[in-house]
C-alpha cells in the first residue's frame, strides 16, 4: 500500500499541473467526448493526465499508465478516455487478396481430437469432415480399457469406422502406490487390444496429479517409466501434453499477451504461489522424452514452443523420438509466417497436424494459414491473440506430410489405404 502511495506521488509530480481523472470524471469525458469531437477538446486538454503538454520520460522509461509515447521521450493521454480491449475493434482499411480455404487441398488426419462419436453426432460430424476434407479423426479421450472398448464397439458397428480411431488414458493420481504400475500397464495393453492406437497424457500430469503422500506427480519420475516402456512395446505413440501457453504462468498485468484470455478463464491461471512454473514443467516433460528414446512422443500443442522455434528446432535435433502437433498454436505460426514456414520446411517429417477442439467453422483458419499467401487475416478467437495472422504458402508436399503422411508413420494404427501419393 505504502509502495503504491509513493508510486501515485510521483506520478503526479512528474506530470506537473496534470491532475487525475476519477472514474467518474473519466465517464463524463467519454460523453463529452461524444459530442467535443469538433470542439475544443477541454476534456483531454485540462483534465487528462499527461494531456498537452504531456510527461516527459527519459532513456528506458516507460509511458505512465494511460499515456502513450507521441515523440522521442514524451507520452500524452488521449484527449477522450480510451476504449477497453474489449471494446475496441477497429474495421481494417487494408484491401488485399483473400482466399479463403473451407476445405483443405489433401485429405487430413486430426492427431488431437477429443470429440466422442456416438449415434447422436455421428452422421453430421461425417458431413462437416467431409466437407472441410478431413478423412480421420483421432479422439484422444478415449479412457481405460473398457472405455475404449465400448467407443470401438459402436465405431465398427456403423459404415463409418475408418474415420475415426481411439487413443487411450491412464490415471496417474498415486502412481507410488504398490501395484499401480503393473495395473496402469496391464490395462493400457488391454486398452490397445481393444482398440486403442496410441496413448494420450493430458496436462493433469504435471499440474494435479498427485502421489499418495499428497506430493505433485512429476512428468520425468522413474515410477511412470513402465507406462513409456509398455508403449514402445506396443508400438504406440504417446502424445503429452504439459503445462499451458507460457504466459498462463506469468502474472495477470498489463504486459501479459495473454491478459484477456487469463481474465476470462480463472482455471487457466498457473500463477499462484505453490503453482509448478513453466520452465520447471518444460524441463520434466523434455528430461522424460529424452529418458526414454524407445518410445515415440508426439509433443502436443507444439511443447508450447511455437513461441520460438529455434527452442523447438535444438529439441527436434537432439531428440529423434519426438514429433510435434499443431494444436490451439495456430496463432504463434501466424504471427510468423516466414519463420514457421522455414521451420515446417525443414522438419516437415516431425510436424502433424491437430486441432483440439472440435468446431467445423474453425479448421478453415488452419487451412488458409498453411496454404495460402494471404495476409492480415482475422484469427477465429480474440482473446487468443490481439494480432492477425498471416499465411505459410506451404508446398504441396510439406502440406502432405503435416495432413496425413507423418500421422501414419508416426501412429500404425491409423487406416493405411486409399492416401494420395
Ligand atoms: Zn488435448
């Protein structure tokens, strides 16, 4: 408090005659605003902070609140009090070519998924893939065995079966409980002779789940290597999951890219005290891919490396058992379109495509971010990302290989027949 009180202090000196807007005032501005756009401006001249004549600022200092820099060592407050992030959507001016993709050029296979097909969805999800050119779709929430036994016994009984496959769970809550090993593994295989063609680790693991004695289940303890060993043996992938977007694990402030989304969601807020951090959840996850070379990791979500690629390029060199999937990261490729194409050229055998969530409408923004050279395009959630996105150019056979052809390399299980050349 006494902290803040300083702070306000020399705010207020360093802006001189300036005064401070209550909310209320603030509020009368924003009407006057309204009708003062021709006039005068008395609002921001005399009553906003830094307005006119503005604050100084010296080398590496940065604005006060609610100013923005206008010259070299100078911010001024904008004369009307300024829309939130919320509400602030400006219409761009910018006229270029748009292409728009609503179904991809080859047939796709869907590495994350976790839609569950029943008699209910199942005819209109085969309309809407087919549609969008999606020949497979994998749901990764396929449970424990009789869970997956259940979900492929209704599958096989349709005309539809080859469009969708199953991966299996485990529940890794007191994985140091005598016998939980022998138990996990014993119905993973069983999950697989059900069925199953690979097997999928949510975030849980490394976030909630825990030891018997209460303690944080941590991804790189030796007591899971059992599970790792079974799926070499098995010859399934295993696609993980951990941790959130690095920002889910820095505070919510005003120079969070991910403010609106962490303000949104109270569950996505990895930042309380206690919390695992993100570089100790990455360093887990990457300890047990490279402690276990046998067997084949899909790094979902891109490992939450989309962000840097070059972080993502030194793991892929090091680690030949690790592929990465491309879901909810749309919006880090898109932001780069130059880098992620270098990147997707050069290792187009490690990147399969996924989504996550299911909703037809929002695949074709993966499309056109892959396939076209379109530019300054809308992405499909706001409080993602605050910028546009811009498009890959992919060649065709990099986009085959990230729709379909890595997907059947990396995860036997998938229907083998009837894939382009
Ligand atoms: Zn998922």
């Amino acid at each position: 408090m006494r902290r803040i009180h300083l702070t306000l202090i020399a705010l207020v000196v360093a802006l001189g005659t300036g005064s401070w807007l209550t909310a209320e005032q603030a509020q009368q501005g924003q009407a006057q605003g309204q009708t003062q756009q021709q006039g005068q401006g008395r609002a921001g001249g005399q009553g906003g902070r830094g307005g006119r004549g503005g604050v100084q600022i010296g080398p590496g200092e940065e604005c006060p609140p609610g100013t923005t820099m206008v010259r070299v060592g100078r911010c001024q407050a904008p004369e009307f009090p300024p829309p939130s992030i919320v509400d602030y959507r400006p219409r761009t001016t910018l006229k270029v070519a748009a292409h728009p993709v609503p179904r991809a050029k080859f047939p796709v296979i869907d590495s994350h998924n976790h839609t569950t097909i029943t008699a209910a969805n199942i005819e209109q999800m085969v309309k809407d893939m087919d549609a969008l050119n999606m020949r497979v779709l994998v749901n990764l929430s396929g449970g424990n065995a009789d869970a997956v036994r259940q979900k492929m016994e209704y599958l096989r009984s349709t005309p539809h079966a080859d469009r969708f496959r199953v991966f299996a769970n485990v529940s890794w809550n007191n994985a140091d409980a005598p016998g939980w090993a022998e138990r996990a593994v014993a119905d993973l295989e069983q999950a697989v002779k059900n069925g199953a063609i690979g097997l999928k680790i949510a975030k849980n693991l490394g976030l909630d789940a825990r030891k018997a004695d209460g303690s944080r289940q941590k991804v790189d303890d030796p007591i899971l290597k059992p599970i790792w060993d079974a799926c070499a043996r098995l010859n399934i992938p295993v696609i993980i999951h951990t941790a959130e977007p690095q920002e889910f694990f820095s505070p919510l402030d005003m120079k969070n890219e991910r403010w609106l989304e962490l303000a949104l969601f109270a569950e996505r807020r990895n930042y309380n005290p206690g919390d695992p951090t993100f570089e100790e959840l990455m360093g887990e996850r990457d300890r047990m891919y490279a402690a276990n070379p046998k067997t084949r990791y899909i790094g979902a979500h891109f490992n939450w490396y989309a962000n840097d690629l070059g972080r993502l390029s030194k793991q892929l060199d090091a680690l030949p058992n690790l592929v990465v999937e491309t879901g909810a990261i749309l919006y880090d490729l898109g932001r780069q379109p130059r880098a992620a194409r270098a990147f997707f050229l050069k290792y187009q055998d490690r990147v399969l495509f996924g989504k996550d969530a299911w909703e037809s409408t929002e695949f074709p923004y993966f499309w056109r971010v892959f396939e076209t050279g379109d530019e300054y395009f809308d992405y499909y959630r706001n409080y993602h990302a605050f910028w546009k996105l811009y498009g890959m150019e992919l060649p065709d056979d990099v986009l085959k290989k990230l729709y379909y052809r890595n997907a059947l390399r990396v995860t036997p299980g998938l229907p083998k027949t009837g894939w382009p050349q």
